[in-house]
C-alpha cells in the first residue's frame, strides 16, 4: 500500500504522466461535478425548508459556505504544494499551485459578493466591518498578491520559487491575522447584530448543503486539472511526446 | 611573508566564526546606508507629511483628531517602512554583492538579519523619536506617548523583517513599489490592529501590556522566521539573474 502510494506520488511528479492520468479522471470529476451541484442546488433552492427568521434569503448560503470553504482551503493547498515545490523540488506541486491561484481568488470574491447580496436584506447594508468579512477580504488580497507576483517575475522556475515562498509566509500569518481581526473587532464593534448565535440546523438544510461542498470540491478538481493540463502543454511544447500527441490530434 | 600575501586555498581550514562575519556585515550596512543620506531621510519626511495631510483633508478639530491619532500615525509608519524597503536588496543584486554573499559559504539569513536591523536601526528609531511630535500636532494625549513609542518600537521590527521578505522577493524587478505593496501590506494588518490598540488602551487609561506582549511576540517570531524567508528569496532571486 505505502509503496503503491509512492509510487503514484512520484508518477504524478512526471509532467506526462499527470496528464494521461488527469485525462482519466478529468471526466469523471466533470460528472460528479455537474450532477452534485444540480442535485443540491435544485434541493437547496427549492425543497429545502424555508427559514423562519430570514425567509428564503438563507438560501444564498448554498453558495455562499462552499465558496467561503473552498477559498480558505485552496491558500492551504497551494501552500502545501509550495513546500512540495520548495523541498522536493517537484515542477508538477507549481503547475498546480499556479492553476489554483485564480481559482481560489475567485471562490473568495464569490464569497464575498454573495455574503454582501445576503447582508442587504438579512442585515440592512452591503458591507459590514466584521471580524470574518475582513478576514476573507485579506485573503482576497493574499491570492491577488501571489498571483501578482507571478505576473510580475520572469523566469519561470524563479517565479515558481518566489509564490511558494509568499503563499507559505501567506499561511504562516494566517491564523496571526485571523487572531488580531478578532481582536480588532470585539474590541471596536458594538453587537449590532445577534446573529452570531445561529440556529442549528435541521437535517433538510443540511444535506443540500453537503451536497453543495462535495459539488464545489469536485468543481475544483476538474478546473484545476483543466487548468493544469494546459499549463503542462505550454511548459512542455518542445517535448517529444507532446509534439506526438499534438500531431495525432 | 606578510599576512597580506598569504595564499588564498579554495577550502579554509580555519573556517571564518559566524560573529564575526556578523559584525562585518553589520559595519558594511551601517556605511552604505549612512552614506546614503536621502534614503534614510525621505521616509521620515513621507511620515511627517502624510501624517500632515489628515489635519488638512479631515478637519483641524481636536475632537475628531483626537481619536484617530493613533491610526493615522500607525498608518504612515507603516507606509514609510514600506516604501524605504523598496530599495533594500536591489542594488546589492544589481551590483553582485548578493552573489558573493550566496557563494560565501556562509548562511545567508544572519546577513540579510544584518541588513535589516541595520536598515530598522536608522530608519526606523528617528521616526519612533518622531512620532511623539506629530502625535502633538494631532491631538495625541500625553499620556498615550510612551505606549505609542513601545509599540512602534515592537511593531516596525515586525514590519521591517516582514517587508524584507517582500522586499527580497521583488529584488529582481526595476521598480516594485506597487507589487511590493500589494503583497506585503495583508501582512501588515496584524501589526497595526495591535498597534492601535495599545495606544487606544493607554488612551481609554488601561495598560497597555496585553497588546504590547502580543506585538512583542509577533516580534519574537518575525525575528525567528523572516530570516530564513528572506535568505530562500534572496537565493530564488539571485539564482534568477
């Protein structure tokens, strides 16, 4: 079993290999993905019970949960694959990381522009100065600045070592930033709102949600293997087998 | 035959003691960055004027300065710390001393270490002396000084090694001032909650231990860690030329 798993994981280091395996895969991720989110949206938005504070405006947290959940994990997988990159100084950890940099700031802007539609009728404005909207609004900031920094520089593989450096600072202060948020917000913020204290949820609310993170999570797969996919084409366009594959088609 | 003529063998069997190379590092920053006057005075004008420009756009009144001292001065320290490390590493790397300093054979994090206590020593010690004035002109209480000054103390240690880690990053780049920003200041936003705070607690009459043990922390980590990412950037940019 452990051989197996390293066996793969050294596999998947091998630009070519990732992308026959990807290319297996790719499908599969694409229908689970397609089929999860229309089984949990359509369950969500429609069959779900209505809440009986805030009416059928809760329901925006079908996207909302698994948007905010996917933005903080994938700073964590692109910094995991920055220690990857940076240790075992496999090429295939920066292909992903590049191909998640815009996904996850992507995932963070949707969480926040469906927290801010969501807090328009639930809370009375747009934007408020809480502890976790500012925290997700730094993060935004934290991608935009790795994949900056990635624009920014020329060589490659110096580019590549240069984001896995800031994405593992990024995650070092983290936690650091969440912590003083806090702080600063306990500290300033008058309770407006008792909406901290959230009701727990019954099981018909729950399970669409579910549904919607797998979705999500499966959503990821596939655009980060698509994503991937491509980069390893463009890296690799002087290999043979590429040229191979590229005149077949 | 004199020590000066001795023949130089490619491996040293006395191999060269870490203080020592340290203090040499040290007194190579303290003239280079002392002869460079306006670097070191640029910053602290940035500060004075910045911190200026609130009375102006704001209002004059005490009683809407007054509260928002503390911020508007943590503010422009922050900016001023970052825009004088724009300049840090660049032109080491332009003028190939960084590469000296990575095929020296000795760790590279206690030099760069040098370099930014060097840097936070004139740069940032006359704008904490600073402070107390332009906190005068906006109102500060008296009582929030020494506060301020500790936290400022604490807290542009932590956003001198923090920012040299961007700085080193973009070392590679003609001009980085707004990339560096973008990437460094998320990073700062630590810093100046906890900053304000110990001045809004000396302020409200509190102690201001609580945040200043906070800052002090962050300090203790940033001055374990920043070396270690500084020197990793510093060898990615110099490997990149």
């Amino acid at each position: 079993m452990w051989n197996w798993l390293k066996q793969c994981y050294h596999r998947l280091g091998s630009p070519k290999w990732f992308y026959q395996i990807s290319g297996r895969w790719l499908p599969w991720f694409g229908v689970a993905c397609v089929l999860l989110l229309s089984i949990g949206l359509v369950w969500g938005l429609a069959f779900a019970p209505m809440d009986y504070q805030q009416g059928n405006s809760f329901r925006i947290i079908y996207l909302h949960v698994p948007a905010a959940i996917l933005a903080q994990s994938i700073y964590m997988m692109m910094a995991a694959m920055g220690v990857v990159l940076l240790v075992w100084k496999i090429k295939m950890a920066d292909v992903l990381a590049k191909a998640l940099a815009p996904i996850g700031a992507s995932m963070t802007f949707l969480a926040l522009v469906t927290g801010s539609i969501w807090g328009m009728p639930t809370w009375g404005t747009w934007w408020v100065w809480d502890a976790r909207l500012t925290s997700m609004l730094i993060l935004l900031f934290l991608y935009l600045g790795v994949i900056a920094l990635r624009e920014a520089l020329s060589p490659e593989d110096a580019a590549a070592k240069a984001c896995a450096i800031l994405a593992i600072v990024g995650v070092i202060n983290i936690p650091i930033i969440k912590y003083s948020v806090d702080l600063w917000y306990t500290l300033h913020q008058p309770a407006t709102f008792s909406l901290t204290e959230k009701p727990a949820m019954p099981m018909e609310m729950w399970l669409p949600l579910l549904v919607m993170v797998l979705g999500f999570y499966c959503f990821l797969a596939w655009a980060t293997l698509l994503r991937a996919r491509h980069e390893i084409l463009r890296r690799e366009q002087q290999a043979h087998w590429v040229r191979e594959l590229m005149l077949r088609e | 035959m004199s020590e000066a003529f001795r023949p130089l063998s490619p491996v040293s069997h006395h191999p060269v003691r870490l203080s020592r190379v340290l203090w040499a590092a040290l007194k190579r920053e303290w003239c280079l960055q002392v002869r460079r006057r306006g670097d070191l005075i640029n910053p602290l004008l940035f500060f004075a004027l910045v911190t200026i420009l609130f009375p102006l756009g704001v209002s004059p009144v005490s009683e809407v300065l007054a509260p928002v001292a503390s911020g508007v001065l943590w503010v422009a320290a922050l900016l001023a710390t970052l825009l004088s490390l724009d300049a840090l590493f660049r032109p080491d790397l332009l003028d190939g001393s960084l590469e000296q300093w990575v095929v020296s054979g000795q760790p590279v994090a206690p030099l760069a270490l040098a370099k930014v206590m060097m840097h936070w020593l004139l740069g940032s010690l006359p704008l904490i002396v600073l402070a107390p004035f332009l906190g005068m002109m906006l109102f500060l209480p008296w009582s929030a000084v020494p506060a301020l000054m500790a936290a400022l103390f604490l807290g542009t240690g932590v956003l001198a090694l923090v920012g040299a880690i961007g700085a080193a990053l973009t070392a590679g780049l003609g001009k980085s001032g707004v990339l560096l920003t973008l990437m460094v200041l998320p990073l700062y936003i630590p810093v100046l909650i906890l900053g304000t705070q110990t001045v809004q607690y000396a302020i409200a009459g509190h102690s201001p231990l609580p945040t200043l043990a906070l800052l002090m922390a962050m300090w203790v980590v940033a001055l374990m860690l920043a070396p270690w990412a500084i020197s990793a950037s510093l060898k990615v940019v110099v490997q990149g030329q």
